[in-house]
C-alpha cells in the first residue's frame, strides 16, 4: 500500500488558457491607455503653471476640498510624481485642516457658559415666585 507521501503529484499545467491570454492582453491595453490619458493630463497642467508664472493660483474653499479629497486617495508619494500646481505637503495640509473642521467645529456655534433658560420656563418660575 503506497502512503500520501510516495503517491505522485500530478504537474502543473504550465501553458495558459486561451481566455488568460486575452484577458492579459485587455489589462495591458487598458493600462496603456490609462497611462496616456495621465500623460496628457501632466501635460494640460503644466500650461496654466507656465501662464501662471510667479502668481499664486486662488481657489475657493470647494475647490480645496476637492483637491485635498482626491490628493488623500492619491497620497503623497503619487501627488510627488504629478505635475501638480499646489505641492503635495499643501494639499495633505488642506486634507488635515478638512478632517480638523469635521471633528473640532459646532455646527451651531455657541457663546461662552451655560446655555441660557428658555423664556417660557424663566416666566413661569417668575409667576410662580
């Protein structure tokens, strides 16, 4: 009686699918593609920087979160690699300041002390004094 160990292992089939095949020639046609539609965004904004010159660029407090949303996703090591108008540490900085304004700020902003009595208590508790 042969035991688990002597029994052979069948090979590996070493040649690929015909299905493998094309579905790794789709992913290189898709990757390519990507990479140019990257490339001709690098290239579209380095133009408005060219115009820019030494100006600084102003955007609005939406633009900024937008920025800082996509750069968080992106992180800095790719936002490095783009041909960004703001610079990596700029646009995380916004992301920090986006994350502090959720958890730090009131909606409701409220004075110092204790909230005060509602009217209608304050006139009852004075009729019944």
């Amino acid at each position: 009686m042969e035991s688990a160990i002597h029994r052979r292992i069948p090979p590996v089939a070493t040649t690929l699918q015909p299905w493998q095949v094309l579905l790794a020639t789709m992913a290189g046609w898709i990757n390519r593609h990507q990479q140019t539609a990257i490339d001709y965004l690098r290239e579209e904004n380095r133009i408005p920087l060219e115009q820019l010159g030494e100006r600084r660029l102003r955007l609005n407090d939406e633009q900024r979160r937008r920025l800082a949303v996509a750069g968080k996703a992106l992180g800095r090591r790719a936002l490095a690699d783009l041909a960004c108008l703001f610079s990596p540490d700029t646009i995380l900085a916004w992301h920090r300041k986006l994350v502090a304004a959720k958890w730090y700020q009131s909606k409701t902003p409220r004075g110092p002390g204790r909230p005060g009595v509602m009217k209608e208590i304050e006139r009852l508790v004075l009729r019944m004094a």
